[in-house]
C-alpha cells in the first residue's frame, strides 16, 4: 500500500463480546503508537473461541466497533473464530494479510516488552522443543502445560512464563502465523491496563469482557454501563427490550444435545481438535448426560481442558469439520464509515471481497460452503436470544455503513 497517498493502516483481531471501554482505550493507543490513519477489525462473528455464542450479534457489535474508532470491521470466519489460539490466530492474520493494506498488527499483551513475545514464538516454534513436548504429553498433561514445560526446560524460566498468560498466548500465536505467511505486515504488543483477561476483577473504569457479560445476563445493564462507551449501552439496551440479548448457549441445551445423542462415534472423530480417541470419551459421555454444564465435566481431564471441549462440543452443533478451517476462502466485509470505504478503494486483496448473499452465491463452491456453514450457525445463535429469532438473518442482513 502507499502510505504516502492514504496513511497507515493498523488491523486488530478482536471479539469485543461486547465492546467495552477497554476495547475503546486499545483502538486509540494502536492509532496514536503506529501513527495509523486507518483501523481494521477482524471480528468474531457470532460464535467465539471460549465455545460460547456471542452476547450481541456481529452486526449490532459491527455498529459498536465502529463507533468505537474503527474504519473498516471484517468478520473472521466461523471456523476460526471457535478454534483454539493457533487456529484462531492463524485465520485473523490471515483475513489481515489477505487484505493487502495493512501496515501493522496490534494486539494486547501482558508482557512489557514485545521482544520477549518474538523470543516465545521462536521458542514454541522451535524443533528442539518437540521431543520433550512429546514427553510432557505422554504424562498426560494439556498441551498448554505440555508446551510450557517442554519451552522451560530448552529456554528457562523466563520465557516459559510468558506463554502462560492469556493474551501472551494469543499474541505470540499472532507472531508465528506473521512468520509463516511471510507477511510484511509488523506486530505491535499495547501492554493490557485494567482488569485481567477472563477474571471478574474491576480496575477504575476497565472491567473485562467476562465481568460486563455476566452483569448483563444478571439484569444488571446499568452497572455494566459504567465499563463501556455510551453507543456500547444504548445499542444494548434497544437488544435487550427487544428480546435479542443477551444471547445464552444454555437457551439452545436442549437442541445441543439431541443434535450430539444423533451423531455416531466417526461424526466426531471428524471434529476440529479431536485426538487421541478423545471422540470415544465423548460420544460415552453424551449417552448419560442430561445437561451441557454435565457434558462439560465428565469429558474434561487434566489432558482436556474445560475451552477444549467447550469449543469440541459446539463444533459438533454447529456442523463445523476439521478440513473447514484449513484455508480461507474470502473477506467479508461487515460494516466501515467513509474511510474504510477509500481504504479498500486503495487495498489489494488476495482473496475474493464479498458483502452480501449476492456476492457470496458467485463464489466458487468450496467458498459458498464456507459462507452457507456461516448462515446456518447464525440460524441457531437465534435459538439462544430471549426471544427466539427467524432463520436467514445472515443472508438478508445489510452492510453497516455510517
């Protein structure tokens, strides 16, 4: 891109489940750090990686992102979205690098120092590591504390403890997938302020994702409000009293399990994630349980960890194959104001550009299956509001544009 004719452009891979004013406080330290005139979102749709569905839709959250200091939000496909951190990252980068007009790639991160994160992706990247990662596993460990103790015991104590904290663990998989795509694009660490990623804890006017969810399926809209941007609240409070949030997995259990009592031991050996027989422990486990939060346990191990198979089970609802998150196939534009309108007046993509069912109808078939996979999750998000909502809510659904 010359940045000489229309500035820098700074991407972020993002959730925002919801946006809040911590979000808010990382789009503008991105602008101001890397001098960027324009931000590009990758957006979770309305699933995201914890296994869970998202509290507001893509396109209400789209409206907030906007709103929050972004030009242009793209979404990140289904199958990446609901994907553990390598996957995940590997398909925001990829939706970025697709692009053809990013300059940077910011992300949060818990470290102080951006070159310690470089040294972590080396490290877990490292083939001296494998056979001791190998051993760790065959003692049953997760593959988290499985990698960390095999980084430990090749590069200390220092290093190791890097990768153990959540955002680390997404940035540093954010600096492989850069490398692995030769991608001009540079990352840039913003040292996270406020509450810790996933915790309940409140500093100042930051509280986390997780805390502003759980007030808000409290009923409790009014204090989350202090945590989040004015259009955040608004937009929200007009869901709520329409009965389209807050969306809640445990609204579709019922669904969800006669969907995994149908499916036979091969269906979820097919399954993103799945390994090691673990299909088997599964489908036993789905005969005698009676609800998901039971699922959930009765297949957890110190091997499988509780996102694993949150993300596992939802995969087997959604109808999400390993072989779906293997390439990606387009972007998809959700929503951008007048400067992302000149911004991809200027990009280069590498992949087809699309905004509408339309569009996504002249695709090649292997894509099509991509965008079809996208509106029938969608369909079932719409069991889990408060008030049920009609299928095809994706295929007629208009670009945000403000």
């Amino acid at each position: 891109m010359n940045t000489d004719f229309y500035g820098k452009t700074a991407a972020i891979i993002a959730e925002y489940n919801p946006f809040h004013n911590g979000h808010q406080l990382h789009i503008a330290r991105t602008k101001a750090l890397c001098d960027a005139e324009n931000t590009v979102v990758i957006m979770s749709g309305n699933f995201v990686q914890r296994g869970d569905c998202s509290i507001a839709d893509k396109f209400s959250r789209t409206r907030m992102t906007l709103a929050g200091g972004a030009d242009l939000v793209l979404e990140l496909p289904l199958p990446f979205s609901c994907a553990g951190a390598e996957k995940f990252a590997a398909g925001g980068v990829g939706i970025a690098d697709a692009l053809g007009c990013v300059d940077y790639l910011s992300f949060g991160m818990e470290c102080s120092d951006i070159g310690q994160l470089l040294k972590a992706a080396n490290a877990v990247s490292d083939e001296a590591i494998k056979s001791e990662l190998d051993r760790q596993l065959s003692d049953g460990k997760s593959f988290a504390a499985a990698r960390t103790e095999a980084v430990r015991s090749v590069y200390g104590d220092d290093i190791a403890e890097v990768i153990c904290m959540p955002n680390n663990t997404l940035a540093v998989e954010y600096i492989r997938a850069l490398k692995r795509l030769h991608s001009d694009i540079v990352p840039i660490g913003i040292p996270r302020e406020g509450a810790p990623h996933d915790s309940e804890q409140i500093s100042g006017d930051i509280a986390s994702a997780t805390a502003v969810r759980h007030m808000i399926a409290e009923g409790q809209l009014a204090d989350a409000g202090r945590y989040m941007p004015e259009y955040t609240f608004h937009e929200l409070e007009v869901l709520i009293n329409e009965g389209k949030s807050p969306a809640d997995i445990n609204s579709a259990e019922r669904a969800i399990l006669s969907r995994l009592r149908s499916m036979t031991r091969e269906q979820f050996g097919r399954l993103p994630d799945i390994s090691e027989g673990l299909e088997n422990r599964i489908f036993d486990c789905v005969r005698s349980a009676k609800s998901l939060d039971e699922l959930y346990l009765s297949v957890k191990s110190k091997r499988y960890s509780h996102a694993r198979i949150r993300r596992i089970i939802l995969s087997a609802f959604l109808g999400i194959r390993r072989e779906h998150s293997e390439s990606l196939h387009y972007i998809r534009i959700l929503g951008m104001n007048e400067k992302g309108k000149k911004l991809l007046s200027v990009a280069k993509p590498k992949l087809p550009m699309i905004s509408s069912y339309k569009q996504a109808t002249a695709l090649p078939q292997e894509a099509r299956n991509q965008y079809l996979l996208e509106c029938h999750a969608d369909d079932l998000w719409g069991l889990m509001t408060p008030a049920v909502q009609p299928c095809g809510m994706d295929m007629t659904a208009k670009l945000i544009v403000i």
